[in-house]
C-alpha cells in the first residue's frame, strides 16, 4: 500500500477516512479495484444498507466479481491503465461544468493548471487505452457529477503498478473537483491512519534510519527489490537475514531471485508458527507466538477503534513473544536494560502491560481498564474525515498541484497517466511474446500465504487455478481444467485451467498466496520495480503467455 498512502498524504496531508458506517448516506459508491464482497466482507452490509436507502453502486474491475454481480454500473480497464480512466472522468467533470465551484476556490490548490492539463485527456483516447466504452466513461462521470454525496473505495492491488502513486492522485482529483470530501456520506476510502499506533508507516522515509557517528553501518533495503538489493549489497556484504511476520520468499517480487539472494547468505533465521517456503530456506527457525498468547494494543486501518487484545492460553514450552526474543538477544549483545526498555517491554506480564501503558499516554483518557471493557474510538477521530476541511499539506488545502511530488518523486507535480513499465501499448494489444495481462488477486480463503496450510480453508480451494477467457483460451487450445504453464522471462508456474467469461479477454488471474511446495508462487512471474512514489512494490504489473501441457 506504499504508493496509495504516499500519493493520498500528498494530495490530503493525511490517510483519514470516514468511519465505515457513513458509506450508508451516499448516494453513489465506486468501488476501484476492490472486490469487498470477498475481501471486506464487513464492509458489505453498510454498502447494503446505502443501496436499499437509493444509493448505485459502481465496480471498476478488470475482473467480474462477487461485488460486482450487486453493481448497477461494471466497467473493465486494462490493468494498470485507472489513471487515464479517472483524468478522462475528470476532463468530463470540467467540460459540463459538474463541478463545485466555491469548494475549489476555497479548498483545491492548483485547479487552474489541473483543468489546463485535462485537455491532454481526451476521453475518446482514454476509451482506446483503457478498453472501456466510451459511452461508459461518460456514464461513470455522470454520476459522478451529478449523484452526491461519492464515496470511492479504491482497492490495495491497484496501487501495485509503476505508475500507481499518479493513479491515486488522479481518482482523488474526482472527489477534490466535485466537492465530495469532509462530508457525511463522501469521501475516499484507502486507509484510516488517524492513530498514533501507524505513525511508523505515515512517511516512507520513517523506514530509512538517520546516519549515526557510531561506526555501524544502518542502511533499508526495498521490499520491491528484496533480492536484488541483497546480492548487490557489497560495503559490506550481508551476512545474516532476519525475517519475522513474513514470508517473503513467496510474497515478494521475483522470488527465483529472493531464493538465490536468501541461499547466497551465511546464516539466516526465521521466526514463525509455520514452516512455510521461508521458514524451510532457513539455518534456524524459531518458533513464534500466536495473537492468542501475548497482550497488545492494536488498531486497524478501515476504522478508527483501538482494542486491547488480551492474552488467553500460555505459549507452548520454548515459544516467546517476538518481543522477549528481541529483549534476550539485545541482552546478549551487551546492551543495558535501560536501552533496551526504550524500544522493548521486559518479558514479564507487568513489564508488558508498564509499556503498553505508556503506549497509550498520548490518547487523553484511553487506559488499558477501559479497553478491557470495550474497544474504544481513538480520542480526536472525526466520523466525517476532513470535516473540518483542515489540510495538513504545504499549502493547507487539497493538491492537485504539489511541488513536493515533484521534489520527493520526480513526478509530474499534477496527476498524470502514463502506462506501466511492463505493458502493451493498445496498439499491440496480440502481440509479443507475451500478450496476456497476469492478475494475482486476493481470496476470501486467505490473507496472501497466511492460512494456506490449513486443512479448513483448503478444502474450499485445494489447488491453485488460471482464470482465463475463452477468447484467450480457444486459439491456445485451453479446455476447462486442462494443467496449463504460466510463464515469462522470469519463471512458470503449472495451475488448472478455469474458463472464466468475467474475466476481460487478455487478462489471465491466478490468485496469490500460493506456497512453492502447492505448485508454484505466483511470484515466480513478477517484476522486481519500485512504484512512482511510496517505495511501493509494483508486482502486479506483469505480462505472460500460457500454454497448455499435453499430459
């Protein structure tokens, strides 16, 4: 989610969102890129409730989902091509004057430059880019324009392109335009940051450590480019990986190279439940706790509570908390008990529950008594985010213009679209050596590898699947459950055909989370590239060919 939460805090100064049951007092909800009714389930009887109270639903989708089956308008882009959809909505918005005149003038920095820009998006191009109808276009900024309050819900998968940091900009400019943000039942949905518990992912750059005079050498390496930045690490050469709620051998981009960078190191240790595709590449794995065997404070990033998750079972005999782990070790190292109780609680239940206090210090009135009663709304959240159309951005209103893009990304200080790195100009849409869009989409079944291993969950999807089109099938020769390669210049995977007449022809999907040991990661065929702007992962930009295997 990088580029989304860099481009939305450039734009809005800062990721907020409305509470999850203001979406019942829209009248018009745009799902983009985002399949609620499989993966935010909790969020469906509040988009229920809008539209038995009047409200249409749109889904933006490259594939046809369950959400979409509810929608009154479904529309199919080309992967990676959302921003040249949303600037031609835009140019639409500006050209019929379906616009909020005094909330720009008071509200939106740059809109004279934005609606100059907009001439270059004609929407007629855009119909030929996005693959989209061009009456359907029209259609999508006619609601806009004229049904309000719009809420827009964009998905996490959408933001994983390189051009996805300018996607976002651009989708938020339709909300900027038609006034339709700081009111109940508007707004933009991505992630709620309003707590101080995310502050440590509010700014990309909080992930790279100052320079420090102490002789060691601290320097972060990019999700995006894992194993890259491993092999080509030299001053000094890595030599032990640490890795803990994660599995990034599989979920990674590139994993052939993630393997050779993990396998090129001395010594490496995992801390996990499972022995996943990660935990099985490592010299030592240490076994981790589950969330039901340690106190903490948590929020989450679709609504505004915190809650007190307490412990309820004793870890098995020789299992710690990640965080006595990191206490013991420092301990060993030769570091204090004051140095180590800045960043760590002390192993005992009093320790824990001392710093999860102090945690909870800037919250006035929030204690841990009373989140043990109830979950309790974070003090200072507003329902309607941005109400009181307070801008944290450098010139206190919504951006459409910002020069710190510009000077932080090298981007375009306006929204603009460019197609992705990896992507067939319309033009040659059949051809090279491969012509086919691949989409790795999320499950109701999982969270990407997480719960994959278990026998309850399989049984719902045993093996992984290749949804493709029969325009795409039947010149290949693909039937219905034939074992099909997926491959590109960067590895294959063998999965079981599904023909599916929702899914966009030259676009194929297998979903991700697949482990190496059930057939193949769907990571084997990713690209290892930075977004625009976040340090985001731009793994869902991927082109390849399938074949069917004579058996």
């Amino acid at each position: 989610w990088p580029a989304g939460l860099e481009a939305t805090r450039l734009t809005l100064g800062e990721n907020k969102t409305n509470v999850p049951w203001d979406i019942v007092r829209a009248k018009l909800i745009i799902l983009w890129g985002k399949n609620s009714a499989e993966t935010n389930i909790h969020q469906m009887p509040f988009i229920e409730g809008a539209l038995q109270n009047g409200a249409e639903l749109v889904v933006i989708d490259p594939r046809r989902t369950e959400s979409a089956e509810r929608a009154s308008l479904f529309v199919q882009p080309r992967p990676g091509t959302d921003g040249a959809l949303a600037l031609a909505i835009a140019h639409l918005l500006v050209k019929n004057d379906w616009i909020d005149h005094s909330f720009i003038s008071k509200n939106v920095y740059g809109f004279d430059r934005f609606r100059e820009h907009l001439t270059r998006y004609d929407p007629a191009q855009a119909a030929d880019v996005t693959g989209i109808p061009l009456q359907n276009i029209s259609r999508l900024a006619e609601l806009i324009g004229t049904r309000q309050p719009v809420t827009i819900n964009a998905g996490f998968g959408m933001q994983r392109y390189s051009n996805s940091g300018q996607t976002i900009r651009a989708i938020l400019s339709l909300l900027a335009i038609t006034g339709n943000i700081g009111k109940p039942g508007a707004g933009w949905i991505f992630a709620d940051l309003q707590t101080q518990i995310f502050d440590a992912v509010k700014d990309p750059f909080a992930f790279y450590p100052p320079s420090k005079t102490d002789g060691i050498v601290r320097q972060s390496i990019s999700t995006a480019l894992l194993g890259k930045d491993i092999l080509e690490q030299k001053d000094p050469p890595i030599k032990m990986i640490w890795v803990e709620r994660g599995n990034p051998v599989t979920q990674n981009p590139e994993s052939h190279t993630v393997l050779t960078a993990f396998r090129s190191v001395d010594f490496r240790v995992v801390v996990d439940q499972f022995m996943t595709d990660t935990a099985r590449e490592a010299d030592l794995v240490l076994p981790a706790k589950t969330m039901f065997e340690q106190t903490d404070v948590i929020g989450a990033y679709w609504h505004p509570y915190i809650q007190l998750k307490q412990k309820v079972i004793e870890p098995p005999g020789g299992v710690k908390p990640e965080s006595e782990i990191y206490y013991l070790l420092a301990g060993y190292l030769g570091f204090s008990d004051e140095e180590i109780r800045d960043y760590l609680p002390g192993p005992s239940e009093q320790e824990i529950e001392n710093f999860l206090k102090n945690k909870l210090a800037p919250f006035p009135g929030l204690t841990l008594d009373t989140l043990k009663a109830t979950p309790c709304l974070a003090p200072g959240v507003r329902e309607i985010a941005f109400s009181d159309l307070v801008f944290s951005t450098p010139s206190a209103k919504i951006e459409l213009y910002s020069e710190e893009a510009r000077d932080r990304w090298q981007s375009d200080p306006l929204p603009t679209f460019k197609l992705p790195v990896e992507a067939l100009p319309p033009s040659a849409q059949k051809t090279g050596s491969y012509p086919l869009y691949f989409m790795t989409p999320n499950t109701k079944n999982r969270i990407h590898s997480q719960f994959n291993n278990l026998k309850s969950i399989r049984q719902f999807s045993e093996k992984p699947t290749l949804s493709i089109h029969p325009h795409d099938a039947n010149p290949r020769n693909i039937n219905d459950g034939d074992t099909v390669k997926v491959y590109n210049d960067r590895g294959a995977i063998e999965v079981e055909a599904q023909i599916d007449y929702g899914i966009l022809p030259g676009c194929v999907s297998v979903t991700n989370g697949w482990w190496i040991t059930e057939g193949g990661t769907v990571n084997f065929l990713s690209g290892a590239r930075e977004t625009d702007m976040g340090f985001g992962a731009a793994f869902h930009e991927n082109m390849v060919e399938v074949k069917r295997i004579v058996q």
